[in-house]
C-alpha cells in the first residue's frame, strides 16, 4: 500500500499542472457553501443581537430600514433629520428614557457618531485604555478604529468634510481621542463616539472664534455699536478645541431645533412601550416609532430567501462540476491506458492499479480539505469586515 501512494504521488507531482486544477475544483465545491454559511451566521448575529437589544427607534417618517440600519449599524444610508425637540417630547411623557443619535459624519472612513454617555451603558461599552468623552471635541474610538489608525488616548483624529470643496466652510474637527473601547465585536469597534454638541461643531451649527470686541484687526468688522458687534466671514473658526479656546465655543438659538437622525427610546415596561407607540400611529405625525426587530426580521428573511436561491445555484454548479471532474478522471484514465498496460506487463495486479488509482484521489482530496480547513480559517478570522462591507 506504501508504494502504491508513493507511485500515486510522484505521478501527482509529474502533472502537477492537472493536479492543482483537481485540487482548486474540488476545494471551490467545498469552500463556496461552507463559506457561505458562516458569513450569513455571521450577519444573523450581528443584525440580530443588536436590533433584539433596541426596544424602539423614533426617526423622521421615511424607510425605516434607513433609520434602523443607520442608528444600529452606523451605515452610510442617513435618514431624514428630526429635532432635539422630538427626544424632549418623549422624555416629557415619562413613558421612556431616550438616548439621542446624530449619525451622519465620519472620520478617516468611519462612522463618527454623536450620543451621550447614557449610550455606554445601554450598549454595555467597557474601555481599554482611557476616559469617556468629557470635554468637546473629544472622542472615544471603537476597537478597530485604533487598531486600523494606530491610535491610542491623547492622539488626534481629524473629521473628514461632507464635500471635498465646502462652500459653508465646514472644516475639519481636529478631535482628541479620549479613549479606546473594549472589542465588542459588534458595530461599535467602527465607531468614533462623541458627543452630540461635537457632532454639531463639526456641522458648523456650534462654533468657536476669537472675541471680536477685543479684536484689532478691522478688516473683519462689518459693524460696531454699544450693543453689538458684526463680523464678516473673514473671522477664523477655531477647528481644535482646547482648554484656551473652549470657552469660546456657542450654539445660536434654540437647541430643541438642532439636529438628530434617531431617538432610542427604551421603554420603563410593556404598557409604557404600547402607549408610546399609540402616539405615533397617527398619518400627520412628523416621526415614526419603529421595532428595530421586526425591521431586523423582515430583512433577513430577504437575506434568507436570497440564500436559498443562492443554495440552489450551488447544488447545481456543484454537481455539474463533480460530473466534470469524473469526465476528467475517466478520459484521464483512457489516456493512461498505455501506461497501464505497461504496468500489467510488469506483473503488477488489477488490485495494486486500483490501489494507485484511489490514492490519487485520496491525496487530491487531502490537499483539497487542507487548503478548505485554511479558507475557512480567513473567513472566520475576516467575517465581521465581510458583513460590515457587503450587507451592513
């Protein structure tokens, strides 16, 4: 038997060009579904667990999908803006407590979003090194943006601009980086968390500048009186914030009129949740109130029945292959005849040849299954990047 694979084996690595072939055939057959499988387990998981953990979004009226993808997911898709306003209204019912959600700017290619610290608790954070955000423009980056940018507490992350040339002359927010997260292995390893009033410097809603009462330099004052002082918009906006300047820093008008994308509002129990929703039911409301797991439901059932046709596709592309692969061997097989001839003339028995035979096929399967077992190792190793890149 030692010899037959030996045989087996040299022949293998004589064609080694139809071997690699076999090998890649039989391992795409393999890898494909198996792949597969843990990338939707994967989405399941995340998608899931988080909207299960999210008892109720209030958003604009518009695609609630948006709304839960974008505020549990943090994806690029932002739903229509509502007002602090609306998160005071659903405080003042006293029927839930409400974190307030501003996700619409990134950092470096990441989310950066806006909340208080409430959302640490809710979201169960823990911290690896560092503080919370306390001060503004300070952020809190998820593990994978410090692994991906090199950062740890005391460096600078700088926001990036909506546009690349920003007429409204929104710059980017140098942001320091009071902290780094525990991994979650969740959404929030992509996060840059801050808070809101940081999310609204960076919008230019909020904005600090030098007192320009005390200002020399004329060229920027349009006009002057006893009670006021107008400047052009010549004036610099500081784009840092520091200990010097963040008393500078102001909001104009009301706060209940700035911006949000989503409440998470959590209800004090079940009678709480009913009557919360009960207001929002009726058509002239301006906000909708949404069960991120019905959202979540629907959208892997679509996620499900994709996959079956996916599946199918497989099974058959499969099969077709395995049927390939047989005409391979066979022809293979009539073009080895004369070779196999020769072994019968040396003495060799129809066992010892069927004994060749099927150690070619047991070592192309062991190369198949080897090089499977390491597909399979990257695809658990970069799961989470998969779905956070094709379905989040």
């Amino acid at each position: 038997m030692i010899s037959s694979v030996y045989i087996a084996w040299r022949y293998l690595v004589f064609n080694s060009g139809r071997t690699l072939t076999l090998v890649a055939c039989v391992s795409l057959i393999a890898v494909v579904p198996l792949a597969l499988e843990i990338i939707v387990e994967e989405s399941k998981r995340q998608l899931v667990e988080r909207a299960q953990r999210t008892p109720l979004l209030v958003g604009t009226r518009g695609s609630a999908l948006d709304l839960v993808m974008n505020s549990l997911y943090f994806s690029d898709e932002v739903p229509q803006e509502m007002k602090v306003a609306g998160a005071q209204e659903i405080a003042a019912t006293d029927l839930a407590a409400t974190i307030p959600l501003y996700v619409r700017f990134r950092a470096r290619g990441f989310p950066v979003v806006g909340t208080t610290l409430d959302y640490f608790d809710f979201r169960g954070l823990e911290l690896q090194a560092g503080t919370a955000f306390v001060l503004l423009g300070e952020c809190v980056i998820g593990a994978t943006v410090a692994e991906q940018l090199g950062l740890e507490p005391g460096d600078a992350l700088l926001s990036t601009p909506e546009t690349v040339f920003d007429l409204a002359g929104v710059y980017p927010l140098k942001m320091r980086v009071a902290g780094v997260l525990a991994r979650t292995n969740g959404a929030d390893d992509l996060a840059v968390l801050v808070d809101l009033k940081t999310t609204w410097v960076i919008q230019g809603l909020i904005h600090g500048h030098e007192d320009v009462v005390k200002s020399r330099d004329s060229s920027i004052i349009i006009d002057r009186s006893e009670r006021n002082v107008t400047a052009n918009a010549k004036l610099m906006q500081y784009r840092e914030i520091t200990e010097d300047n963040a008393g500078s820093f102001h909001l104009h008008g009301d706060e209940g009129a700035y911006p949000l994308t989503a409440v998470i509002a959590l209800p004090h129990d079940d009678k709480a949740e009913t009557l919360l929703r009960g207001r929002y039911l009726e058509a002239d409301n301006p906000y909708q109130v949404v069960r991120p797991r019905d959202v979540v439901d629907g959208l892997m059932a679509n996620i499900f029945r994709i996959r079956t046709v996916l599946d199918t596709v497989i099974l058959f592309v499969s099969l077709a292959t395995l049927m390939a692969l047989v005409l391979v061997f066979a022809l293979s097989l009539r073009l080895r005849q004369r070779e196999i001839d020769t072994i019968f003339k040396l003495g060799c028995s129809r066992s010892a040849m069927a004994q060749m035979l099927a150690a070619e096929i047991a070592i192309v399967a062991m190369m198949s299954a080897v090089l499977v077992g390491l597909a399979m190792v990257v695809v658990s190793r970069y799961d989470q990047q998969v779905v956070r890149a094709l379905v989040l």
